[in-house]
C-alpha cells in the first residue's frame, strides 16, 4: 500500500548514489568492506549517514503507518500476523533497495565483472539490524527503537575495544564478513521474523 | 451477529472492562452512552480487535475474535481520529484501502463520497480538508466497502447541522441494507433518533440497555 512511495526508492538511489560517487573518487575498496581499524573518522562519518539513509526512510514510512492510516489499514487484513509480515517486509525491502543501489554503483563505477559476495552480509546485517530495531519498538515504545538505532550506528563506529570485537562484528565490520558469517546471520534473521511475528500476535493493544 | 460473551479487559492491572456481555444483531443500530472514560472506545476497539480481551469472547458470525481471526471480516471502523493519510486526497485514500481486500470498486468508492455530502473530483489533499470535511471523509472510509459490521466512535463530532441530518440518513440506509451498526456518541439527539438499542457504560460495565 501506500507505504514505500516511490519518492523513497528515489531518494535511496540517489543519496546512495551520492555516497558511493563520493567515496570512490578518493578510494578504490568500497568503504563498507574496507577494515575498519584503518579508516579515518571522515570515512566514518561517510559510512554513519549511507547507513542511516535506509534507517530514516523506514522511520518516516512507520510514523505514517501509526500516526495516518495505521488503525483502517490493520482492520482490513485477516489477522495481526499477515499485517506485520506484509509492513515488516515492506520496510525489509527498504534496506535491500538502499544497498543494492550502494552495490551497483559501486560495480558502474569500479567496473567489475562480478560481485563481492561481502556485499550479501551486508544486505543481511542491515536487514538483521532493522528486525532487532523493530522488536525493541514493538516490545517496548518507538523511542527505544529510534535510540537503538543511534546507539547503535554510534556505537559500532567509535567503540574499538577488544572485549567488543564480536558485538562489533554485529556493528558493522564488513570487511571481515564471510560465507560463514553470512549464514548465521540469515538465520537469525528467520529467528528475529519469528520473534516478531509472536510479539505482534501477542501484543494487547496494537 | 456479534456475540460478547463475558468479555473483561485488563491494561496494566486496570479493569477497563468488567464482564461485558451482550448480542448485537444484524440490521440493527446500537448507541454507547457514557461518561469520558467509561470505556466506550475500549469496547468499540475491543469489537474490531484492536485491543485484546483477557477473558471471555467475541463471536463475530460464528468466529472467534482473536483465534482463526484477528479482525471481524467484514469491518468498517471510525475510532476517535480520521486516520487518512494526510498527503493524499480522499479519493486515493479509499483507492489505497481498497486494495487490501479488493472488495470495493471505484464506483463504490465515488458514490459513498458522494453520500457524505464531499465533492468526488476534489483532488486537495486531506490534509486541507476542514475538521468536518475529515470526519466526513472517515465516515466514508468506514462506510465505501460496505461492511457488515460498523463501529462508529462519535461519528458526527465536527458535522455541521444539515450534514448531521444526512449522516443519520445514510446510518439508516446501512442499518437497513442489514449492517450491525455500533455507535458511541455524547450527541442524545443521535442516540434517540438513530438507535433502536442505546446502551449506557459505566467504568467499564454495562449498566442498562433501552
Ligand atoms: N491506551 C490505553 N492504555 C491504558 N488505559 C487506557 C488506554 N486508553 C484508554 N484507557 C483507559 O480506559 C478507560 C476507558 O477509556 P475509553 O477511551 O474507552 O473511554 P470513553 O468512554 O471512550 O471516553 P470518552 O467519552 O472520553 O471518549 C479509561 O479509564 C482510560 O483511562
Ligand atoms: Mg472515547
């Protein structure tokens, strides 16, 4: 439905264009599946707002889902179940147009032949990342969700303290990402569905 | 037919409604009567399955609320606010919703707005529209697929007179075309004129029905 206008696509292409324009100019690994401990704080910053991009286009469409249509719209489906699974996966394709636009500029302009299978864990952290997100909101209010979101980017990009070596691998070091890796992931990324699933038919008052 | 049958809510510990049982049948217009907070719009939300009852059942057409469906099938909803999405204009508004269930042509669609009393080729977002234009417009969100169960939450707030006397009309046209129709409303004049049954609440218990 009325959720991912097509203005949105729009203004992910571009600003991820925008992002992966920018960063190739001045290097030749794409920042995401750069190592982490040699990047500077510019590149940081660089990789703080392409990750918001998908972030804030999601929270827009979630405000419009709970403060415009939100209660018409749940009504009309058969049951709580089928509506988080269609809003849910709405909002999932969000992140995964935001970073296939992100890939395949980042192919134009390096003009590879094919594609660095890091890029998968990175459409899977993202999508991971937005489920864990939506959880805390659903479980507890909008405003944890949008803190976590923040913290999170934060701290994942300035915290490099070993103990945090493996939260931080959830935090974004794509360049130590693998097949391995990108399994586990997806399947928590089923696990989190489920979990969402089961709040949403859980919850008292929606 | 919608069966209550015993039904309490809990919030947080809060009784907010206390074994409410009652039958509201088809083709039938039903009043809430009540103080602020007497739990009228917790029973309405209750009925469409937005709020979830800690005991007892909600029967709607022999299913059970809450077990093989979460919403009544067939549900035409007006709750407190106009819930339309504000960028858009009133027609796309019900264009978009009628897609989820695919059960309403844009001829439906035309005629309902016509039926509340708004202009059909007004293309001004709702955003732009004036409270009673809004209302208006819920109204005729709830009413475009033409459900067999309507739940109306003070549907005239903000209607000017001579639209109140065409909502009643249309209420009526619904009722008789077989619609359970539910309503809360602080306006007595609605109650007594539209409802065969006016209920009265009271923290959250029905205390009479007339
Ligand atoms: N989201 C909520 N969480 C917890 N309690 C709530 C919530 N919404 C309402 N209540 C409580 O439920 C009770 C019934 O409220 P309700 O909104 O149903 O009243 P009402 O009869 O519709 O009143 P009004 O005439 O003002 O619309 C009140 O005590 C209210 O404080
Ligand atoms: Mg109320």
């Amino acid at each position: 439905m009325v959720q991912i206008t097509k203005y949105q696509i729009v203004i992910c292409f571009i600003l991820s264009t925008l992002f992966v324009i920018g960063q190739q100019l001045t290097h030749e690994t794409p920042i995401y599946l750069m190592n982490q401990s040699t990047i500077t704080y510019v590149q940081q910053i660089a990789l703080l707002v392409s990750q918001l991009t998908p972030f804030i286009l999601i929270v827009g469409w979630e405000e419009r889902m709970q403060t415009g249509q939100g209660l018409n719209y749940f009504v009309r489906h058969k049951n709580r179940l089928q509506v988080m699974i269609k809003s849910y996966l709405h909002s999932t394709i969000i992140v995964i147009v935001t970073t296939f636009a992100i890939i395949l500029s980042q192919i134009f302009l390096t003009k590879q032949t094919g594609i660095d299978y890091r890029w998968l864990g990175v459409i899977c952290f993202y999508v991971m990342w937005h489920l864990l997100q939506r959880i805390v909101e659903s479980y507890f209010s909008s405003v944890s969700g949008l803190a976590m979101m923040v913290g999170m980017i934060g701290f994942g990009l300035f915290v490099k303290t070993p103990i945090l070596l493996p939260i931080l691998f959830l935090f974004g070091r794509f360049s130590e990402l693998n097949t391995c890796k990108t399994i586990i992931m997806l399947m928590i990324i089923t696990g989190l569905y489920a979990g969402l699933g089961y709040i949403y038919r859980k919850k008292q008052v929606i | 037919m919608i069966e209550v049958k015993n039904i309490t809510v809990k919030i947080k510990k809060e009784t907010i409604l206390k074994d409410v049982s009652y039958i509201f049948e088809a083709g039938k217009i039903y009043g809430l009567r009540g103080r602020n907070g007497a739990g009228k719009t917790m029973f309405l939300r209750a009925l469409a399955g937005l709020i979830r009852v800690s005991s007892g059942r909600i029967v709607v057409d022999g299913e059970v609320l809450g077990e093989n469906i979460d919403f009544p099938p067939s549900l035409g909803l007006l709750i407190e606010n106009n819930n339309l999405a504000p960028e858009f204009s009133l027609t796309k508004n019900l264009k978009l919703l009628s897609q989820i269930k695919k059960v309403a042509t844009d001829d439906d669609i035309e005629q309902t707005i016509a039926r509340v009393g708004l202009t059909t080729n007004d293309s001004r977002k709702v955003a732009k529209f004036s409270l009673g234009m809004k209302q208006r417009g819920a109204i005729a969100q709830a009413l475009f697929e033409k459900p067999s169960l309507i739940l109306l939450d003070e549907p005239t707030n903000a209607i000017d007179q001579k639209g109140v006397i065409q909502i009643r009309e249309l209420l009526a046209e619904e009722a008789q075309r077989g619609a359970t129709i539910i309503l809360a409303s602080h306006n007595l004049e609605d109650l007594t004129l539209l409802a065969d049954k006016i209920i009265d609440l009271s923290d959250g218990e029905i205390v009479s029905d007339v």
